[in-house]
C-alpha cells in the first residue's frame, strides 16, 4: 500500500474522453501512425473499413454516457485498452482466415473486449445492437451509413 501522505499531497492526473463524436474520433486517429493504417496486408481495404468503424464505435459509446441512466443504465469506464485490443484482436482475424469471421469480431468485440465491463443485461443487448451497425458487411460497401440521416458515414479516402 501507498503512504496516505504521498496520495494526498501529490499531483493527481486524470484522462478524459473528449466530449463529442468528432472529438473522439480525432483523438483515436490521432494515436494512429501510417504504418498502422497500413499493417495488415492481406486484406488491406476491409482494415481499413473496419479500423474506422471500430474507432467510431467507442465515440458512440462514450456519447451515450452523457444521457444518465437512459444511455446506460450503470456508468461504465470504457477506455482506450478496450479499442487497442479489438483493433488488435481484428488484425489478427483479418490475417489468419480467408474470409471475414464477422460473428467472431462482433462476439470478441462486444461481448469480451468491451461487453466485459458490462454488467447489466440490456446494457450488454443495447451495446450489442450498436455494434452491430459498425462492424457488419454491409460496412464494406461504398454507400454504407452509420446513420438513417446519413451524416455519419465512412470516408471515401478510406476505399484506397
């Protein structure tokens, strides 16, 4: 244990999620290098796709927060482990199977990586459904949107 002297005269420090999608985004990007972006090489585009889905999924989350108990009905302390490992979790999927393991990523995603932390049995159905809209196969496609008022979708530079 830590002398209760050193705790209270030291400097606290603390990491906040920025408030905003854009925010969130920016931030999680912003930790991104070009040769992340570019470490899976079988299959490039679908990384990329899903790399972005998967940064925008903890946004949302985040956001939801902001609603009391109507966005979730206990506060949990999601953080930036829980993107790096399903980004990393991902990459591995990605690069040992042929074909995409959707119910593997969506499972490993939300219901270890993130769904962990969850406790509440309708937090962990409504975290689900999220999930559900940002990593699917229609995510894939050229016209795909996160949103029905589509101002939420992916970027084109991402299709490279």
């Amino acid at each position: 244990y830590f002398p209760v002297s050193i705790l209270q005269n030291g400097v606290k420090l603390t990491n906040e999620p920025p408030h905003g999608i854009k925010s969130n985004l920016m931030r999680t990007y912003n930790d991104f290098s070009q040769e992340k972006l570019d470490s899976c090489t079988t299959t490039p585009e679908a990384w990329r796709i899903l790399l972005f889905s998967l940064s925008f999924f903890p946004s949302i989350v985040q956001e939801r927060r902001q609603f009391g108990p109507l966005g979730w009905t206990i506060i949990y302390e999601f953080n930036d482990s829980d993107l790096e490992t399903s980004m990393n979790m991902l990459k591995i999927m990605l690069e040992s199977q042929s074909e995409i393991p959707w119910d593997a990523i969506t499972y490993v995603t939300g219901e270890i990586n993130y769904g962990g932390r969850v406790t509440d049995y309708w937090d962990r159905r409504c975290l689900m459904n999220i999930l559900a809209i940002y990593c699917n196969e229609s995510a894939l496609e050229d016209d795909y949107k996160f949103s029905s008022s589509g101002k939420y979708y992916i970027l084109s530079l991402i299709h490279i």
